[in-house]
C-alpha cells in the first residue's frame, strides 16, 4: 500500500486543540468506530478527538507522537517518531511513542478514505510515504509553539528558535518550554499555510543513530503483542481447520469437545466457494471456551473425518514436476524487446539454467490471534496486523456490515510479519465466532495451526537463457517462470495478471540489453499463497544472480567485472513495478564495488573456502553483499562473514538500517539452508519447527558489516532489501569453495 503524494494542511488533514492543557496534533474529528475509554477526551463543544494523535505536548514537558503503521520489528516506531521529532526540535530521549489506532473516513466523493495517512505495513513503504507528512505535523506543532511565544511576549516569529524543548528570544533573553507553551498553543489562530520544513544540513535527529523505542519492553517482557492482549468478558477459541487444500468435513462428532470442562460451544466455520477469494482459509471448527487450555483440549476432543478435496493429488514432487512440463510449451509472454529469437540464434555463446524454489512458511514467532467484540451496532478489533485496514474490510464483508466506520481497530505490535500479516484471514475467524456466540472472543493458533495454514511464498521453476556475441556484449536475455501466483484468488484478478507478482519485468537486466523477453506459466495447485518477505524478489535475485556467476565462470570472467560491464554507467532507467519509477544501474554498481572493497573480493581463498558477491535493487533501495563460507570433507557449511553496502538514500535511523539487514541475512540464510514446505497427498505435512528447520543461532554468521552509503537520494524503506542478495552470494561462495553449482533451494544436503 503506497502512500499518495500529499501535503498537510492545518485544516485540510490536521487540525490542533489544546486539551488540559495539552498541545494535541492530530486528524480531522471524524469518528471511527467504538473507541476505548480511556482514549476518549472532549473539547468544551464535545466534540471526540482522535485517540491517535500525531503529537501531543503535555504542560509536564511529556512528548508522545504517534506512528501511523504497524510496528514488527521494522523500527517505524523509532524512525516515523524521528521525522515528526526532527521538525518539532525536541530532545527525542525524551519522547514517548505509541501506535496510532486505524483512521478512516468519508471522503467527499463519499467513499471510504483514509482520515490522516495510510496505515499499512508492507513493501518497505513506511518511511517513503511518511516522510513529508508526519514532518509537516512536526514542523505545525513547532510554528504553533512559536508563534504562541510571540503573542505572549509582543515580538515577532521570526525572532524566535524553537530547540530542545525551548522557544527562545535571544533578544531579551527569555524562553519558554513547550509544556508551557502547550495550552496557548492550543489556541493559537493560523492562516492556511505550509510549514517550512528543515533542510538535510540542519538535522539533528534524522540520520543520527537512535535506540529502538520500545527494546525495553521487548526484553522484559512487557506487554506488547496481539498475544498479550485480554479485555473483560472475552472468551478463548482455537479452530480445527480441514489439513487438506480446499477440503470439507465429511462427519463431526463434537460430544467429547462439548464434556470439556469449560467449553462453551462449537461453532462451524464455512470456507469460501472454490476458486473464490479468501475471507477465511479453510472450513473449520472453533471450539469456544473460557480459558485457552481449555479450548485446545476440547480442539483435541473433536472427532472429524475429513474430505480429502479437489487437490487430493498434489504433493511436492508432483508440483515440481508440472512446473518442469509447463516450460517446455510455450507461456504468456509479459515483454518482449527487439528480436530475442534472432539474437540468440545468431549468438556466438549462448547459456541456459534451470532453478527451483519451494513453497516457504512465514513462521513468525507470535502465532496469529485476534481479539473481535461484536455489538449490536460497532465492532472492535485488537489484532497484530500488518494492515489494519484489511482487517476492518474483511470484518465488514464476512458479517455483511455496510457502515465501516462502526469497525474499530486497534493495531498491537507484531511477533513477526513478514507478509504473513497483509492478510487478516484469522481476524476474520475470530469476527464470526465472536457474533455467533454473542461475546468477546479472542482467537488464538497454535504453532502448527500457523505453518499448515499459512499462505506461503510462492514455489516455481525459473528457466533463463542468455546470448553473447564474438565481443562478449550481453545481445540476448530471457526469463521463463512457471510458478503458483500469490495472486491466485485475489478479487477480480484474471489469471493473465498473475505474473504481475511473480516477475518484474524492469528487473536486470532490464532496459539493459536489446533483446530481451519474459514469459511466464500459470501453475496449477491448491496450496494457499501469498506475500512474503521481499516477495519476488527473494525468488529473482537468487535466479539472476547465481546464472550471472554461471555465465562469468563459463565464459572465464570475473563474476564482478561481468556485472560491472552489463549495467554500465550512472543513468536514470524507467522501472515501472514497485520501487519505480527509475533505475539507477549506477547506484547498483556503487554498492558491488563498495561491497567488493569492504569484504575482500577477488582476494585468494584457503582450500575448502569460498568467497561470493550478489547484489539486486528492492522497492527502490540498492543492496550487495560478500558471503564467505567453508564446506569440509563431509559437507557441513558454515558462513563465516557476510559484509554488505548499502544504498537506500537520506537514512533516517542508522541502527534500523543495519538492524534490519542483519535480520535479512539471517531470514535469507535460513531459508536458503533448509527450509521448505513438504506437500504430499493434498496438504500440508510440515507440523512444528521438529520438520521445519529454522536455523539455530550455531549457524548465522559470526561477522557481518554494514556499510551504508550517504547521498542526496530520496529516503527508501529497509524492511526488506537485505535479504534477496544473501542467497545468491551463498551459492555463489559454496561454487567458489566446492564447485558445486546450487539451483535448486533448500540447500539441505546437496553438498555432502
């Protein structure tokens, strides 16, 4: 979800008031839902203010600000809190921050809009789309106490310095805190104008390194997460959801469960029509009761034969080989430049590679849950969702409610995203149960729940073929993909638009060769699917990259200099898919020769020891890498090193950044080593982390660097663009040290 090139007026989406006291910045007051209690304030007039304001200033010197998008580990309630900081000049020590609850409203054509910003979670879009706004609500509240300091001592604005806390008249000598200020403020009477905004020289927050805001809470286990959350009154419910894609209950018995000391009730969830899109994703039986342990039980109690449904047949070996037939035919192709078929047919030498990548899980520590109060007239949510309006939308269609302002949400910290939280399929479970039992009820998974149930990272094979001339110049470039869409039963998607997901056709080499096609195949399966962490690109870099070495070590080049010559010099490239709109392939070649420099690349390595380089551009940050790894006698593997430069633009949290690309690291390295989802007989087999094998921490990298580089670029996201080059530059390494050539992912145990 990409926030919309907005500018923030005081009274076209802020508005400001002073309540007891206090200088609130915050959206127009509109009313969303139920709020709780205890967010409610009044104006003298009555009028509800938002729960969730931008700022708040308090007369004790207390500054909250509130960030609009979920926070799961991303940092965006550090970095989104920096930019309304930054514009405010205070001391960001001193700040308090807290998730902002969902902000909808009726727009003037009379649809549903949002009522200050977007508020989702998802391709590394935080920083982009707030970069301007919440440091314009920054910069108002900053002209407001300023401007407050002036009336109150007769001398103009531009007199006045508004820093840590403190507006001062140099002048005469006098100042003024803000929680002093905070209640003129409040009153103060502006004409509709912009703030002026802090130019880059003048920061003092933005780009300094910040501590996470909420680390504390986290390591003493404060509580944060969805999983935390109780409110009075609520009931527990886990689901027995069919294992099998798409399956039906033959026969229920539901008399033990019911005997459970506890349990409350049964209740049947339907699935959707076949084909259909997802509300929830499978039939289920939710057993209600009012403790958790008292819900499992009766969950194990219930007796229930299953219909093995329409994809009975699938398993993992028989996807494989369906993708591997659909590329002998021919596929839709998506773009196709100059005269491919001429190109290569005139090649002086031409490579071909086949790669495959499996089905992955998101297994996000934090299971899915959610707490759904269903009223007679509104309906309130607490859930950990990347996409807090997807929640009220999907609520609202499963219990057919036309007002979606009666929804509210309440966003919590997330115990891992991923993707896995852009769809709210478990709230709308715990919607369903809530009304049809007539009280709170607060849905909980279990470990397997969530791994059988997930809507995993799309699987498929990748056929690329590549033409040189006599010169060595790059004359011909495919990509072929058979793969299962995550697009598959999206709402109003044909089946012509799935590969929009799966391949980005402006990829690299893109716009950087003549002859050029894509073409993709349409796979079928039953296996539900959906975002996942960098989503194509995780599966496109690893391709591209690790053919990129293939061709280098065939044509007796370095693997470098090989990438270096095909994407040239510094220059603007159209990039029309997510992270556009331009390419800069200059950009990519600054990181792989920084990456190169830092990590020693081209340098001799002992026998037994491999050395390899990847880089790709995600959602509009550059990243490359150097992985070292050593492989013994008997196949064991360890990664020794992993140094990584960094391009990303204006950097607003340097701990975030270099936080989150070690998190990539680690989640590419432990997908890369061993992680698949086994499908056989129609569902899903894996059950518990004993058969799916995270890595341990024995296995991640000693040393990894972060080198990031500084520029004048527009700020990019990071949430996801350390994690796409990892497994490319790892298989990379592994040729290096044992001349074995990985295409085919999980590694497991393709070296012993």
């Amino acid at each position: 979800m990409n926030a919309p090139d907005m500018k923030l007026s005081r009274r076209s989406l802020l508005s400001y008031s002073a309540i007891a006291g206090a200088l609130v910045i915050t959206t127009p007051l509109v009313s969303c839902g139920r709020p709780q209690e205890e967010a409610v304030v009044s104006k003298p007039k009555g009028e509800p203010v938002s729960a969730g304001p931008f700022v708040a200033i308090r007369p004790d010197e207390s500054v909250v600000i509130g960030f609009p998008n979920p926070e799961m580990g991303q940092g965006v309630d550090t970095a989104l809190a920096m930019l309304v900081a930054e514009e405010l000049g205070v001391d960001f020590e001193r700040v308090e921050v807290q998730q902002m609850p969902l902000g909808l409203m009726i727009g003037d054509d009379g649809n549903i809009t949002w009522k200050n910003l977007p508020q989702g979670s998802g391709g590394s879009t935080s920083i982009t789309g707030n970069w301007e706004p919440l440091r314009q609500a920054g910069a108002l509240a900053r002209m407001l106490l300023v401007e407050a300091a002036a009336r109150q001592w007769e001398v103009s604005a531009d007199e006045l310095t508004a820093e840590n806390g403190v507006v001062t008249h140099a002048a005469s000598q006098r100042s003024a805190s803000f929680g002093e200020l905070a209640k003129l403020a409040g009153d103060v009477e502006l004409g509709d104008v912009e703030p002026d905004l802090i130019s880059k020289e003048n920061f003092r927050i933005i780009g300094t390194p910040q501590k996470m805001k909420n680390a504390r809470a986290i390591v003493t286990g404060t509580p944060l997460y969805g999983i935390d959350a109780e409110i009075p009154g609520m009931l527990h419910a886990v689901v027995a959801r069919c294992p099998y894609f798409d399956g039906t209950a033959r026969s229920v018995d539901e008399s033990a469960a019911r005997a459970i000391g506890g349990v409350r009730d049964v209740i049947k969830i339907d699935r959707p029509d076949l084909g259909a899109p997802y509300d929830v994703q499978a039939e289920g039986y939710a057993v209600v009761a009012d403790s958790l342990w008292a819900a499992i039980k009766g969950r194990d109690a219930l007796k229930i034969q299953w219909d093995t449904g329409a994809f009975s047949g699938e398993s993992s070996a028989s996807f494989k080989a369906h993708c591997e037939d659909l590329l002998k035919g021919k596929g839709q192709i998506v773009r196709n430049d100059g005269d491919f078929d001429t190109a290569m047919d005139a090649a002086d030498k031409t490579y071909e590679a086949n790669y495959w990548q499996p089905y992955v899980s998101h297994a996000p520590l934090e299971p899915q849950n959610a707490i759904v109060d269903v009223r007679a007239d509104t309906v309130h949510i607490i859930a950990p969702t990347q996409m807090p309006s997807g929640a009220n939308r999907i609520v609202a269609g499963v219990l057919e409610i036309e007002d979606r302002l009666s929804i509210s949400v309440e966003p919590t910290r997330l115990g891992g995203g991923f993707g896995r939280r852009l769809s709210n399929d478990y709230v709308a479970e715990a919607a369903l149960i809530s009304k049809s039992v007539g009280a709170p009820v607060k849905v909980q998974w279990t470990r397997d729940d969530d791994l059988r149930h997930d809507f995993f990272r799309p699987s498929g094979m990748h056929q690329l073929r590549a033409g040189f001339d006599a010169e060595g110049n790059l004359t011909g470039w495919t990509q072929r993909l058979a793969s299962a869409s995550k697009y598959y039963r999206r709402p109003n998607m044909p089946e012509t638009e799935y590969w929009k997901a799966e391949l980005y056709p402006d990829n690299f080499p893109g716009n950087l060769v003549d002859n050029y096609r894509v073409e993709y195949f349409s796979a079928k399966s039953g296996a539900p699917r959906g975002s996942w962490r960098a989503p194509a690109h995780t599966a496109n870099a690893f391709v591209v990259e690790s053919f990129l070495d293939e061709i280098a070590e065939l044509r007796g080049e370095d693997p470098l200099a090989l990438r270096l010559r095909i994407l040239g010099e510094d220059r603007e490239l159209p990039y029309e898919q997510h992270g556009g709109p331009i390419f800069n392939p200059g950009r990519l070649a600054g990181v792989l020769k920084l990456a190169a420099e830092k990590g020693g690349y081209g340098e001799k390595m002992p026998e037994g020891q491999g050395r390899g380089i990847a880089c790709h551009f995600t959602f509009g940050g550059y990243v490359a890498q150097v992985v070292d790894v050593a492989v013994d006698e008997q196949g064991g593997l360890r990664v020794l090193k992993v140094v990584g430069a960094i391009d990303i633009g204006q950097v607003v949290n340097p701990n975030g950044v270099e936080a989150q690309h070690e998190g990539g690291i680690n989640d590419g390295l432990s997908t890369a080593l061993r992680l698949a989802i086994d499908i056989e007989g129609g569902r899903v087999t894996n059950e518990n982390f004993d058969s799916y094998d995270l890595m341990k921490i024995a296995d991640a990298p000693p040393i990894i660097e972060s080198h990031i580089v500084q520029n004048d670029y527009p700020p990019a996201g990071m949430g996801e663009m350390g994690l796409p080059p990892l497994a490319p530059a790892l298989a990379n390494a592994i040729f290096q040290a044992t001349g074995k050539r990985i295409r085919d992912l999980p590694i497991g145990d393709q070296l012993a």
